[in-house]
C-alpha cells in the first residue's frame, strides 16, 4: 500500500477513533508496508478497545515477540486468557517465557510446561499427578475410574465389571481440568491427543462431521492414547437435536463413535471437559458414553497451598509463606493462581532490570500483586447455583450443590451477589 493510502488510512482512524475495523485495516496496512512500530502501537490500541479479533492474537504475538514488546505480548495474553480463548494461549505464553529469560538471563519456569497438541501424538504423556496440586478425592476417583480397570483389566473381568465408557470433567475455568485430563494420560503412560473445538467445527456442510471422524481414527490408529475432548458442551449442544439436521448429525456422529468403544475402540480411553455441562446433549451422558461425571470444583485452601508450591517449584523464591498466600486467595482458580505467580515474578524481573542482580521471589513481590489478581470462578458459581435453583436437575450436580451449599462458599458469594 502507498504511503498516501497509509496517510490517508491514519487521517481516517483519527477522526473515527472507535472504529475498531478501520483500526485494524491500518494495523494491518502498517505491518506490510514494514511499519512494524507504529502497526504495534495500533495492536495495543485495539486490544484496548477490545477490537481484536482471536485469531489474530498470536499472529499479533508473534510480531510483539520478534519486536521486543514484552507489554503488548503480556497483555495479549492476559486477554486471551480471561476471553478464555484456549487456541493460542500454550504458545503466547510460551513467547512471554522466551522473551522474559532472554531479557534477564534468568530462565524462570512457572508450573509444569505448556505443551503443544497434536505436536506429541505418539509420544507418551510425561505430566503426572504430582504436577496436579491438591485435588486429592478427584485423583482417587479417576484412579479407581480410569488407571484401575486399564492397568488390571483382569480385577475387573473376574467380577464381570465393564470398564468402558468416557469421563467428563466439569467445572469452573482455569481449575485443572485439561491439565488433570493430561495428566491422567501421563499416569497410564499413554499419549494424549487433545481435540479442541476448533479442529473439528467447519462451516461446510458435512466437513465438522468427516474431522471428528478423523479425530477419532487418528486416536484408534495410535491406541491405547487418551482422546481428551474439550469444550463438549461445543461438539455435543443439547440444543441441536431441536435444531437444524446439519448440527444434529454432529452429535450423532460422536454418539457412534463413543458406543464403538469397548468393542473396536479397545485401548482408546476418551475423557471430555466442559464448563457448561447442562448444555451437553443428554443422550451424551448415557450409560457407556460419558456415564462418568466428575466435578473439578475450585482448590480449596490446601489444594491452594499445593498448587502454589508446583507453581513455584523452579523459580528462585525466599521466604515464601504459601500457606499465608493460600489463606489470601479464596475461590483463586489454578490459573488465577498462576497469574499472581507470573505478576509476582515480572516484578522481580523489573527489579533485576533495574538493579542488576538476580533477586529472588519474596512475599513481598505477591503482595505488591496480590489486589490486581481477582478469582475467576464467582461468575461460573452464580451460573452454576442458578441454574440448579431453578432447572431443578440437582441430582446430577449434587456434588455442585454440596460445594455451594458449605459455608464459606455460601457466604462468598452472597457477598459478591450484594456488591
Ligand atoms: N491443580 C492445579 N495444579 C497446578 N496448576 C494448576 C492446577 N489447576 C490449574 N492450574 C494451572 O492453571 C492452568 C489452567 O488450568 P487448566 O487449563 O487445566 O484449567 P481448565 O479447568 O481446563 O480451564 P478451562 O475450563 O478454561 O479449559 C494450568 O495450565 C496450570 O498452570
Ligand atoms: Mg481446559
């Protein structure tokens, strides 16, 4: 594009500087035209005004990384983390990892490491429980679930007990759920392959069905794996049995190829995640289908504790009190954990900029940090106590219920409903 046109593009976006779209044509204008500078200022304008579109976000990542711009990059993924879009996220943090050790020369790790899907197919998993903080009672149950019947099938012959069929996590975001998924995967020692959405859905007719097909193929040809399907509620919405043929037939595909299990689909273990279960189709949930439904509420105080000692495992800390901290965070999710972590550690790194050195994480860095942090998992728990109020479905989420109805929860969030 000429540099008039660009001139003329500018002249545009200052008169109209809420038009997000006209925004983004110059952002992207700038980037061809080798204007990488000024494009970035653009991006950081638009994630602002919130007119970036998702898929943009690591393209627009990749470019802040290549230019140095550590801010833009955080908060992309920042963004992207609270839009809860998952495509993308594994790879900015990767690049705000990257950027941060080479800034400081520190490697600084937080948690066990993202991995990439479909990149490990064959290889197997190497996350285990011991990356998993807390979740002691649900760790029990997929062990007797899931590891049990698969590591002695013959336990389970003997008593003429199936061991067939799915197990679907639930649960508010960011509280463990993909991480448990792989790490179940890693504790059978078995691949994982994570399907997500986004490699399935196509807007033409009859292509979503022919990828989910695959998906399932991929899986068979590499069994035993773990097939590990997250967001169901997308693939399987109960609305689209009352809706057009074209989405109906998705379902129905995954439907046949989860009742293949147990017959063809030996060694082919499937787990599924949701954050909307009462959006998942009924006829889902059937016995020998995902007949398995556990909830991953949010860590409670010592789940919180644990959490943040894997959090912290590698990264040079002093005097940390984590009991305190876990104490500091209630209905903290795992991720939101994570994010007081990550904040707490760019404040060393400004430090160790500024100062030279390499100076340790202490408490006082967290507590800097501590009230920009907020607990991602209220909106999901008001969601999840109205809509058992009033569905009346209580008795598939009675655990939900039970978890709403303890005390410090209860009282939680009525003070959060009145603020
Ligand atoms: N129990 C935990 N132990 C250690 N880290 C955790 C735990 N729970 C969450 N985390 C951290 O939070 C991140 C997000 O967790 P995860 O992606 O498993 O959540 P999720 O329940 O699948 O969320 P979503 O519903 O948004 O998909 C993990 O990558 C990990 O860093
Ligand atoms: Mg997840």
């Amino acid at each position: 594009m000429s540099n008039e046109r660009i001139d003329a593009l500018r002249k545009a976006v200052d008169t109209n500087p809420d038009d997000v779209l006209l925004r983004l044509v110059l952002a992207e204008s700038l980037v061809t035209a080798e204007q990488v500078e000024e494009a970035l200022d653009q991006y950081v304008v638009l994630l602002d005004k919130d007119g970036l579109p998702e898929d943009q976000f690591v393209p627009v990542g990749e470019l802040a990384a290549a230019n140095g711009r550590l801010a833009l990059l955080r908060s992309l993924l920042e963004t992207a983390r609270q839009k809860g879009v998952v495509e993308g996220t594994g790879r900015l943090q990767q690049l705000v990892d990257t950027m941060i050790s080479e800034r400081s020369g520190v490697k600084i790790k937080v948690g066990p490491e993202e991995q990439t899907p479909f990149e490990a197919d064959t290889l197997k998993e190497t996350t285990t429980f011991d990356q998993v903080g807390g979740m002691e009672e649900i760790k029990r149950v997929i062990h007797r679930m899931v590891i049990l019947p698969l590591s002695r099938p013959e336990l389970y012959e003997k008593y003429g007990r199936k061991s067939g069929g799915g197990v679907l996590l639930y649960g508010p975001p960011g509280c463990g759920k993909t991480l448990l998924a792989r790490a179940t995967a890693g504790e059978c020692g078995l691949p994982f392959i994570n399907v997500r959405i986004e490699d399935v859905m196509d807007p033409y007719m009859g292509v979503s069905e022919r990828n989910l097909h695959a998906v399932f193929e991929r899986a068979r040809a590499n069994s035993p794996c773990v097939l590990f399907l997250d967001e169901l509620d997308a693939l399987a919405f109960a609305r689209h049995k009352h809706g057009g043929s074209e989405a109906r037939r998705l379902v129905d595909v995954l439907l046949q190829e989860l009742d293949a299990i147990g017959s063809d689909n030996d060694g082919l273990l499937v787990l599924a995640a949701t954050n909307a279960p009462w959006d998942v189709d009924e006829a889902m949930l059937r016995p020998g289908r995902f007949d398995r439904v556990i909830f991953v509420p949010p860590p409670d105080e010592p789940a919180r504790a644990d959490i943040l000692s894997v959090l912290v495992k590698d990264v040079p800390a002093t005097g940390l009190d984590l009991k305190a901290l876990a104490g500091q965070t209630p209905m903290f999710s795992g991720a939101d954990l994570r994010a007081l972590i990550e904040r707490g550690v760019d404040r060393v790194i400004d430090e160790a900029l500024a100062n030279g050195g390499e100076p340790p994480l202490g408490m006082h860095h967290l507590a800097d940090v501590l009230g920009a942090v907020k607990p991602s998992t209220l909106d999901w728990l008001h969601r999840a106590r109205s809509y058992i109020e009033f569905a009346n479905q209580s008795e598939r989420y009675d655990d939900v219920a039970a978890y709403l109805k303890s005390r410090d929860v209860r009282r939680r969030l009525n003070r959060d409903s009145k603020s």
